[in-house]
C-alpha cells in the first residue's frame, strides 16, 4: 500500500465508491462516520491524508478539522473537505463561517466523481510525501535563520520547527515527528550529544545530523556514538547540507 487515506463522512455510497477508487490506486482506506470514530482512527493509524466529508451533528466535521490542525501527528498532512450540493449548504454541510476557518489543500462539493476525486487525492498525496520534515536545533539566531534561508529554497524540504538548545530539541522532536534534525552540539541548558542520545532512544526513526564548527576528531566519534546519522562541518555546509538531509530521509 502507498499511504493510509482516512475518508470522514457519513453518506455510505460515497465513502463506498471512493474507497474502491482508491483501492484500485493501492491505497488503504479508513471509514469514519462521526468525530469520535474518525479521532480514534487518526491515534492508530496515523493517516497520510483526510477526506474530511459531513458528519452529524453538523459543526463536528469543523471542530474534528481544528483538532486534527493541532495535533502534531495530523497538523502537517493534507485534508481536503467534501461538502453537500450548493442548494443543500443553507441546513446542512459546513456552515460558511467555518469555511472561512478552513486550512486545507482543496474544497469540493457535491455531486462529484469519485475516480476524479480519487486522482486529485493521488496528486496531492504524490506532492506531500516528497517533503522532507526538518527540525533545526541551534542556540544563535543567526546560524537558524541561514540554514532556514538555504533549505527553503528547495521544494522537497519543509522546516517544522527550530529549538534553541538540546532540551528544546528532544521536546520539539517528540512534539513534531521530523524526519530530520540538524543538531548544533555546543549548546546551553543541554549539548547536543546528550540531546541526540535521548532521541535516538525515544524515535529510532528520527535522523540527527550533526552541524558544528568544532568537527575535530573527539566529536566526530562522540557524535556517532550518540547516534547521529552524519557529521557536517559548519563551514561546509552549503555544499554538504542538502544531499545530507536527502540521504538521511
């Protein structure tokens, strides 16, 4: 299967005739009909994307939309929202005060078809997923907002947080799911040695690359041993930095 896809609504021929057109895709697909159901789903699985369709009583699709863009697991992935007919939307679907509120990839209302929908699904998804989700961990400003300026310039990479020292980057690592961080190790309240062995112990899945002006051999050992995944110099880092980050996801 190519990624989890959770479909949230209450119409039964639809979450029916979509799940099949994903399928074909190889997706897997998740059926909720409530906020309750679907919030369940998101803790086990952890989908790659959310169909966010109309449930009842009207308002819970909205209030299920704000506590998904919260959570740390579901507030980066793509959601795209199904409304009922134009006719219908006065009594029913989502409110157009909630529509304002909305942060999503794409709004749909139907009558739509399901094969058309599932290849706009496959678009995004194909668009997400080449995201590399990277945390920068560095006490000085100025080292954080280069680093920023440098990987935003690639589409493939998306920045989800910066800690400002080793303590930071074990709570943000936890709170955020990077695929990678970019670890200084000279840091206050916790160096980053410390900081990458807590995190290699707590998310084996996490890579931690090391950037550090003090790359003599004493670090570079102690930093392997930590668990990092590499060892960047700081005055390489223009030219080592982005294939570092794209081996290491």
């Amino acid at each position: 299967m190519k990624a989890n896809i959770l479909v949230v609504d209450k119409e039964l021929d639809f979450t029916a005739d979509l799940q099949t057109e994903l399928e074909k895709k190889k997706y897997e697909v998740s059926i909720a009909d409530n906020k309750l159901q679907a919030q369940e789903i998101v803790r086990i699985k952890k989908p790659d994307f959310i169909v966010l369709g109309v449930i009842s009583p009207r308002g819970d699709a909205f209030q299920l939309h704000q506590w998904l863009k919260k959570s740390p697991v579901t507030g980066t992935i793509p959601i795209i929202v199904v409304d009922v007919p134009p006719e219908k939307q006065l009594l029913s679907g989502w409110r157009r005060d909630e529509g304002i509120r909305l942060e999503v990839e794409d709004y749909y209302s139907r009558p739509l078809k399901t094969a058309i929908l599932a290849t706009a699904i496959e678009k995004l998804l194909d668009e997400a997923t080449k995201k590399i989700k990277v945390l920068i961990a560095d006490d000085h400003a100025v080292v954080r907002e280069g680093i920023c300026a440098l990987l935003n310039l690639h589409k493939d990479i998306v920045i989800v947080g910066e800690a400002i020292n080793g303590k930071d980057a074990i709570d943000k690592t936890l709170q955020l799911l990077p695929d990678v961080v970019l670890m200084d190790i000279a840091m206050p309240v916790m160096n980053g040695i410390e900081a990458m062995k807590h995190i290699a112990h707590k998310c084996k899945e996490v890579k931690v690359l090391v950037l550090s002006q003090y790359d003599d051999e004493g670090n570079i050992a102690a930093s392997k041993q930590a668990g990092a995944f590499g060892f960047i110099p700081k005055k390489s880092v223009s030219s080592q930095l982005l294939e570092a980050i794209r081996a290491a996801s």
